[in-house]
C-alpha cells in the first residue's frame, strides 16, 4: 500500500529535482523514492551477500606467479 504525504522543498532543491526527471524521464516522485531507497538500503533484495575465491593449480609455475605469493617457495 502506497502513502501520500506533503513535502516542502526548497526553491532549488525543486528546481533540481524538475531538472532531473526530465533529463531522467521519471517522476520527480520517482526520484525521491530512489534517493530514500539508496540512502536507506531499503532494497536489500538487489545485494548477495558473499565472497569471491580464486584458486590456481601449476606444475610449474612462472616467475610471475612465484612473485606474487611473498613467503611461499615452489619445489621443482
């Protein structure tokens, strides 16, 4: 269910949101519920939580890849 409520705004603050939905072709109503979206983390829904893992195998691996692991040391 949607809620209607009055906002008073700035001359500027509304001279930049006109300027905006017509550059965006959205609803100046439409901004206003992104920004409270985006600054409130409403929709938590669009996030994953979650890690990324990269593992790599080499028989033998290069010089570039020996100098980047520091304190680790390949046998031949």
């Amino acid at each position: 269910m949607s809620r209607r409520f009055n906002l008073i705004l700035e001359e500027e603050q509304y001279a930049f949101l006109t300027t905006e939905s017509t550059r965006q072709s959205v609803s100046v109503a439409e901004l206003i519920r992104r920004a409270v979206d985006r600054t409130y983390e409403l929709r938590k829904d669009d996030r994953t939580d979650g890690f990324e893992l990269s593992l790599g195998l080499w028989r033998r691996p290069d010089a570039a890849i020996v100098g980047r692991r520091s304190g680790v040391t390949f046998r031949r």
